[in-house]
C-alpha cells in the first residue's frame, strides 16, 4: 500500500509546484548580460516583496525597496519593552506544515519552529470551550459532550458530499493536475457567488442538525477556532484552506516571524552579476527608501517611482507588493498603467478587519494545577465573548510568558477599534474572570499591552483580503497579471504581488508564491528566460491556468 503523500498548497486554482521551482538548482532563470545589473523598484517590504527583492538580486538586478512603515509588513513580531526576548506576534503567526515554498525560505534561514497552541492541540495542552455561559474542559475532541463531535462530523461529510473533498486533497497531494483541475473548475462555477454560510445552512448534513449545531460550528470550529467571521465570504476562499491544510499542523516562528523578511534583507546568497557578500541590504546601502508615493510611466520603457520626499528612481519594472487598495489612496498611479478591468478587481478587494491584545505575564502559570479539579488551571480559550480567541504562549518555566488575550475578527474586531490598548486589556480580562472566576491573571500581569487593529493603519486599511461571492474573476484578473505579452505597451513593467493577489489570502504561502510569478514576469519583461529544466510559473501558465468563468460560460451558452 502506497503510502499518503503530504498535502500542501499546490492550487487548487493554478497547480504549479512552486517548492520545486525555488529549490532546483538549475535556478530560477538568467537575463541577458546587458540587463544585469539593472534596477528595479520593489514598493513594500512585507513577506512578499522582500522574497521577489531576494530573487530578483539573485538573478543579477538591483532591487531598491520602498517601505512607507516597518520592514515585515504583516509579519509583524513587537517585543514587549521589558523583556525583549518575548514577542508579541501582532501579524502573521501561524505557519502550515503544506506552506513548503514559505518554509523554503525559512529553512533557508535556519528559523527554529515550533508547533502552535491551536485549540485541542498537544502544543495547547488543555482547550476551554466557553459558550452561553459554560466553560468546558478538553484536551481533544473526544473529551466534548457529543453535540461538539456532531459539529465536526456534519463539517466532514458536507464537505465530502458538497465539495469532493476527498478526491480533490488526495490529487493536491499526489499533485495530479488533471484530477485537481476537473474537480476545482467544477466547484468554482457552484460555489463563486455563494457564501460559506451558504454552504453551511443547505448541506444535507447540518440541516439534519439544529440551529445550536451552525452556531457552534460558527462560535468554535475546528482548526484554528470559530468560522463565523468569514461567513459573508465566497466558498471557494475556505475551501482553499481546508483542502490545502492551511488551518492544520502549524507552526510558530521562535522568536518572531519578522525575522524572515529582516533575514532575507541581509542574507548573503550566491548571486549572478553581483559579487560574494552581496545582500539586499548592501544594495539599498544599508536602508529600504523611504514610502513610494507616485507611480508614472515616462516612456515605452521606463517607469518614475517617486517617494513620500520627491525623490525620484527610472526603472525598467516596478512591483507592487502593498495592499491594493494603496494603488488608489496613498499612491498616486497613472490610470493608464491598468486596464479598467485589473483597476476594478483592485478597486473591489474586500478587506477583514482584525485586532489582536496581547500581555506579558511573569511566567506560565496557566500549567498550575487546580487542586480542586486536578486539571490546569487555565487554556487555549474559545468564546462567545469579546475575546474570541485567547492564545498562551509558554517560553520556558523560568521566563516571562505571552498571552494573546484576545484574537478577533470582524465585527468583535471593530468594537475595539476606537478604544487604546489598556482598555482593550482590561475588557479581555475582565471577560476572561468570568470564565475562570478562581483564577487572578491580573496579578501575573507585567508591563504594558501590545495591541493591534489592522484597519486602522493606514499601510494597511485591513488584515487580508476576505474575497465576497462574485469575485473569482477579479482575484483571477489580478492573479494573472504577471503575464503580460498580450497586454498594451503602457500597462507593461508594472507588476503586483501579496496575498491579496493571490488566492490564498492571509496565508504567507500566497504572499510567496505571487511573489515568484512576479519574478518571472520581470524575468521575462527584461529579455530572460528560465532554464529549460526549470520551467517556471509563465512557461507553465497555458496548461494550469486558473479556470476563466466567462469564457466557460460563453462556451455553454446555448445557441
């Protein structure tokens, strides 16, 4: 019997192996003599565009990297003031084993990881399940009353019956591109304008169910937590996640994830063109450029990137890493640079909101056992309260400790936004006291809060994209953007990346993986090529394109 290969996010809308394209030693490409050397403008430096700086400098060319605020974007680590060893994790934090084209690059670095906390997960130790007023106690699912195991069968088999669940993840994982393809352009035209909610309410499994049971399931979940914050959302974006394993086995970055994007910085790999020793950081001469505020084309071949100070750069391509909507708001961008078509998929990203409330404490304490119930004393918490989701994060018996008192979405997100990090604090414990009435965390409190409402930065405007029913085509628009031969002369040399761009948005995996289709793109634009036993994500494109709905609908249209 053969055994299951790993799944990981390979598509399901375009199944390109991006692991195996970074990783071949043959590289990602060559450019002809008279391009090396050349520079390129790289606006942000998050995740995504610190990866495609890091290739492109790799090929030869001299990415200049314009940041408007932090270098790591959303991989946003804050150590606490007074013990800077302990971090508050206010981005991305959470890294699924299937994310092997971000753990590439990980690896690369060395970065130790270490299994999440995640509710009825070994690494929590023990889950408390807090809803219409009672705190449950578990350490996995089979220590929940049977309403909860009934939630998880009703998730396992809508998804069987509804969505081909089984077929499509063992083809993700065998990386059968044929099978993914049938099954995925068939879900795709079932599921683009209808919401999760949707697929909840009219699955035969849970209509057999009660109310209480959706509820549940949008309360808690499973995986990571409750599900209701992306009710609104088009299907397709949680089957992207469930069947790739973004929301299983995950890991933490020790120490911060913003120490990928600052390790990619000064990283010294071997280059085409530039000398040994050379790193991004020794090409931007010690420091990213201060935020792009205009993007104009001045001829057939060259782009001006002008910062927040009026000074200006020529390049050949530039790319855009930062949120869309910043292409409308904060950057002033000539009109012309886009179709009306890409301006209206940019235009219509749909942000979530997000807030995280984190405290540093003296030490775990939470593993202090209760000694009337012979159980710890405190764990990975799930409620219907303000707090939503409650993470403990244990450094070691005879180190401070981090709690993450409050994660949430939404609109539990927006009743925190006006308000500053110490009342945030103070109405995560207080709700917190409900739950555990015995319990004193304010006196293992140490310091001030560390907090955090995306949407409220103007970087930013939001956490991630959250893409709505009817939105396929735009995320495919944008997606596809990096190939450019058959677009007019002046919407060429300017490219877009993030996991806004791509399908898989939130997820540090989309970020890297527009990033790469960037690079080739740009590979491309300047007169290179990739190697041919290395074929990359545009040489690839016409047999693994993400399916296009109107074209499918023209073709079966009747007469």
């Amino acid at each position: 019997m053969n055994e299951r290969k790993p799944v990981s996010v390979f598509g399901p809308d375009f199944p390109f192996a991006y692991d195996n394209w970074v990783s071949n030693s043959a590289g990602l490409g060559s450019l002809p003599a008279d391009k090396l050397g050349q520079t390129i403008a790289v606006i942000g430096a998050g995740v995504s565009g610190m990866v495609a700086a890091f290739e492109l400098m790799k090929l030869g060319l001299r990415p200049v990297i314009f940041e408007s605020g932090r270098m790591g974007g959303r991989l946003r680590s804050e150590p606490f003031v007074n013990s800077p060893q302990s971090i508050a994790e206010l981005g991305g934090m959470r890294f699924p084993e299937s994310a092997t084209t971000f753990n590439h690059y990980a690896d690369l670095l060395q970065l130790e990881r270490r299994p999440f906390p995640n509710p009825l997960t070994e690494a929590a130790g023990m889950t408390v399940i807090d809803l219409a007023g009672e705190a449950l106690y578990a350490r996995n699912l089979d220590d929940l009353p049977p309403l909860y195991r009934e939630v998880a069968t009703a998730w396992a088999t809508a998804l069987d019956e509804e969505a081909y669940f089984s077929e499509l993840q063992q083809a993700i994982a065998q990386r059968d591109v044929v099978t993914i393809k049938h099954y995925w352009n068939i879900l795709v035209r079932e599921w683009d304008d209808r919401t999760f909610y949707d697929f909840i309410a009219t699955s035969r499994a849970f209509q057999e169910l009660s109310f209480r049971h959706r509820e549940v399931f949008g309360q808690v979940g499973f995986g990571t937590g409750g599900w209701d914050s992306d009710f609104r959302n088009t299907m397709l974006e949680i089957l992207r996640v469930v069947l790739t394993e973004c929301d299983d086995h995950q890991h933490y970055i020790v120490g911060g994830a913003e120490q990928l994007p600052r390790g990619l910085w000064t990283a010294t790999p071997d280059c085409q063109h530039w000398p040994a020793g050379t790193s991004l950081c020794s090409l931007n001469q010690g420091a990213s450029r201060s935020g792009a505020r205009r993007i104009h084309r001045l001829d057939a071949h060259t782009l001006r990137v002008t910062d927040e100070y009026g000074n200006e750069l020529d390049v050949p391509a530039v790319l855009a890493t930062c949120q869309s909507w910043l292409l409308t708001t904060s950057i002033e961008t000539d009109e012309q640079l886009f179709s009306q078509d890409n301006w209206m998929a940019l235009d219509r990203t749909s942000y979530m909101q997000s807030s995280k409330t984190f405290v540093m404490v003296d030490r775990p304490f939470w593993k202090d056992v209760n000694p009337d119930t012979g159980m710890p004393c405190m764990g990975m918490t799930l409620t219907d309260r303000l707090t939503r989701g409650t993470y403990l994060f244990d450094n070691g018996d005879d180190q401070p400790a981090v709690i993450c008192l409050s994660y949430a979405w939404m609109a539990d997100a927006l009743k925190m936004l006006p308000l500053p990090a110490e009342e945030r604090a103070r109405l995560a414990l207080d709700a917190l006291q409900k739950i555990y009435p015995h319990l004193d965390i304010r006196s293992h409190v140490i310091g001030k809060p560390i907090t955090i409402s995306w949407e409220a930065d103007p970087n930013f405007l939001g956490a991630f994209k959250g893409a709505l029913p009817g939105h396929y085509r735009y995320n495919r628009r944008m997606f596809s953007h990096f190939m450019q031969d058959g677009l007019p002369d002046e919407q060429r040399g300017i490219f877009i990346a993030g996991d806004d761009v791509s399908w898989t948005p939130g997820w540090a995996e989309g970020a890297v993986q527009t990033a790469l289709n960037a690079v080739w793109g740009i590979t491309r634009h300047l007169g290179g090529s990739t190697a041919p036993s290395n074929p990359g994500p545009g040489d690839l494109f016409a047999s693994l394109a993400p399916l296009d709905l109107d074209a499918a609908q023209r073709s079966t249209r009747p007469r």
